[in-house]
C-alpha cells in the first residue's frame, strides 16, 4: 500500500531511531545492524512517532527548512521506508 497525506508513520518493531554524535546524523539500529541514514532521510523519520500524518510532517519540514512543495519526495520516500520495513502504519 503506498503512502498518502493521512497515513501515520511509526518506526517499525525492531528498529531504533537515534541521533549518533560520532557520525552527525541519524541511524536506525537494530538486532543485524544500522543503516546509516542521509540528513533528508533522518529528518522525516525523526517525525515519524505514529501521531502525526504525513501530512502534518510535511508541513512541518516545509515550515522548518522554508520551502515548499515536498510532499511528493516525502512520500516517496516513506514508500522506500515501508518496503525496507523501516516504518510501518498505524
């Protein structure tokens, strides 16, 4: 199922977002690993709680970085997240 503007993002079980000092950046840990993640990548799922839509993340981005116009990427991108099992719905 792809992601939409309503749909509420959450880390997945087995997986732990956290913020590595060493690295600056993201990473999502878990029981095999990490997956080292890029700044655009780490900022979505830093919002990803379960609470807020997509949509609301995206305005938020959006309203954080000045610009617009990034609901296409964000949802791109959470559709790789669901395949890689990185986020699930709630």
């Amino acid at each position: 199922m792809s992601a939409t503007l309503e749909h509420r993002p959450r880390i997945a079980r087995g997986f732990r977002l956290q913020w590595e000092e060493a690295q600056q950046a993201f990473v999502l840990l878990y029981p095999e690993g990490m997956v080292q993640l890029n700044a655009s990548a780490g900022q979505i799922l830093s919002r990803c709680d379960g609470v807020r839509s997509v949509g609301e993340v995206v305005g938020e981005l959006e309203r954080d970085f000045e610009t617009e116009g990034l609901a296409n990427d964000v949802l791109a991108f959470l559709d790789l997240a669901v395949q890689q099992r990185w986020v699930d719905w709630t």
